[in-house]
C-alpha cells in the first residue's frame, strides 16, 4: 500500500468532467481508506506500512483499476475466478501498452509475501520480478475444477478452506513445479452460510497443509458476520488472531512463514487491524457502491460427493 496517493499531474488525463469527476472521487476515497489504515496500524503499534490494502474490483469499472495502478497500488483481489480472469488480463493489457513489466503469474519458492530487510516487513514482489508488478489475490471460495485456472494467475489465495481443495492445488503446483502460497480460511463466525475451515479443526487441518511439498502455508483468513456496528465483528477477529497463535505454539506450520492475517473489509477493515490484520480486503470504501449491482457470474458448482464420516474436518464434500 502507498504512503499517499499521488498528485493529480500523475494520473493520466481524462477527457469528459464526468470522468474527471469519477476519477477525483476515487482518488479521495482511496486516500481516507489509507489514511484510516494507517491510524489503525498506529493505533495498534505498528507502523502503516505493516498493513496491505487489497483493492477488491468485484464492481470496479475498468478505468478506475488503471487509475489505482497509477497512483501506485499493486494489490488487487477477486472473489469470482472469471472476473479475476478478465480483470487480470486488462491489466495485462494496459501494463504491457503502458510498458510496465507486469507479472500477475506464479511465484517461485524463494519469494515471500512479507520481506524483512532490516525488520522492517515489506510486499515482496515476485522472485526477479518488476517492483511495480501487480498481485492479484484470491479471495472468494474456490472449487477444484476452477483451481487450475486461478492458479495461473494470482500471488495469494486466501480461500483455502478444506483438505481436498489443498490437495487439489498441491496436484497443481507438482505438475507445474511451482510452490503456491495460500492462507487458511476460518469460519469464526460460525455462520452455515459461510465458507471455512471449522474453528475447532483450525490447527489439525494447518499441519495437514503444512506437510504439502508444493504448498507454503502463510497465515489465516475469514470474514466477520455482517452486523450493524464495526465492533461486533471484533470477536470473530480476536478469534482468528488467537487461532493464528494456537497454529504456531503447536508447531503444526512454519512460524517464520506463518506471518499473515486477512481479515476486515469495507464495514470492518479498521477493527480488523486493530486485532492484528496485515492484510485488509476493501471494495465499495475505494470504488464505490455499484449504482446497480450485477449478480455474480455464474460459475458451475461441483457435483457433490458423498459425506465420509471419517473426515476429521468436518468439510463440505462439494467445497
């Protein structure tokens, strides 16, 4: 996440008042979300630049993601593969028309999302990788017949909420001879309607992942109940905070590794980081609210398999 937006003889020229209009109230509100970041981090004992902001284009008009990579920001996110899949692939675009070096493809073993130079945590970009490449986050459920596609495309997948979708991207990264980085999804919420790993199985499905050879295991994630005030979704992330502790002292993950917490979004993002987010997902507080919001596209959902009452996670056999 930048420090400060940049100034406007940054951005390139827009040619109607509508536009400008548009791109002038995305800059200000991308500014009041880092400047309410970086509070929160201090408020916490942190520095700003211990916090990432990924910018989640679920209804991000196309022009305004340029605008974003123009002012500096590199880190984006999607929950629907096919949106990640275009959205990635215009900026692809624009990147390569702009001659930009953009890398929105694997990462190597080598590379880390946090570097620490001097303790000082920092975005690593990919392995010989352009600083100013742009990575692209996962972050909504993913099926296994959608994995092999999203895995040519994002950094960080923060949706890993079940042995078999694990397994599944390890089969990938061996053929492909890569290592992925992933994040366990946790339902501390409890809600059924909710994607995640059961809060009771959270460290005994951390040391399954972490035995992967293809897979580095970084940190936790999950979404807070929506709710009326930002402060009831305080205990959800107090939760995972602690889950992400339990995960280390049981020694089920590596801890130099296991470094980051995705929690907190547009309603919530400041109390997330007040319990320890260093990764935030924000949408509508950049872009704005879709005048008319379109519904998801339609992905197919895997048939279900049969439930093995074995199954020590409690997973949902079609997750």
């Amino acid at each position: 996440m930048p420090d400060a937006p940049h100034t406007s003889h940054d951005i390139a020229q827009v040619t109607s008042p509508e536009a400008a209009s548009s791109t002038d109230a995305l800059r200000a509100r991308y500014s009041e979300v880092c400047t309410r970041i970086a509070a929160a981090a201090k408020a916490s004992g942190r520095a700003p630049s211990s916090v990432i902001l990924v910018a989640v284009t679920k209804y991000a008009a196309p022009e305004h993601v340029r605008t974003l990579i123009e002012m500096g920001h590199r880190d984006f996110g999607e929950n629907r593969v096919q949106h990640l899949v275009q959205q990635a692939s215009m900026v692809d675009e624009f990147l390569t028309r702009q001659k930009i070096h953009a890398q929105t493809r694997r990462i190597s073993t080598a590379d880390t999302l946090f570097a620490a130079p001097g303790g000082t945590p920092m975005l690593a970009p990919a392995a010989g990788k352009s600083p100013d490449s742009v990575r692209w986050h996962m972050i909504g459920h993913l099926q296994r017949n959608k994995a092999r596609k999203v895995v040519e495309f994002v950094r960080l997948i923060h949706s890993v909420d079940s042995l078999r979708i694990a397994e599944e991207l390890q089969a990938i990264a061996m053929r492909r001879d890569e290592t992925i980085e992933v994040l366990l999804q946790v339902n501390c919420s409890g809600e059924a309607s909710k994607f995640g790993c059961p809060v009771a199985a959270t460290v005994a499905l951390a040391d399954q992942i972490n035995t992967m050879a293809n897979i580095r295991l970084r940190g936790l994630m999950t979404m807070a109940e929506l709710a009326e005030t930002p402060e009831e979704a305080r205990p959800a992330f107090s939760r995972l905070r602690d889950l992400h502790e339990d995960c280390k002292r049981s020694g089920a993950v590596d801890e130099k590794a296991f470094n980051i917490l995705s929690m907190g979004m547009t309603n919530d993002y400041e109390v997330a980081i007040r319990e320890g987010a260093n990764i935030v997902r924000v949408g509508s507080a950049i872009f704005g609210a879709p005048a008319s919001p379109e519904p998801d596209l339609a992905e197919p959902v895997e048939a279900p398999e049969p439930t093995d009452p074995n199954d020590p996670y409690g997973n949902d056999p079609g997750a």
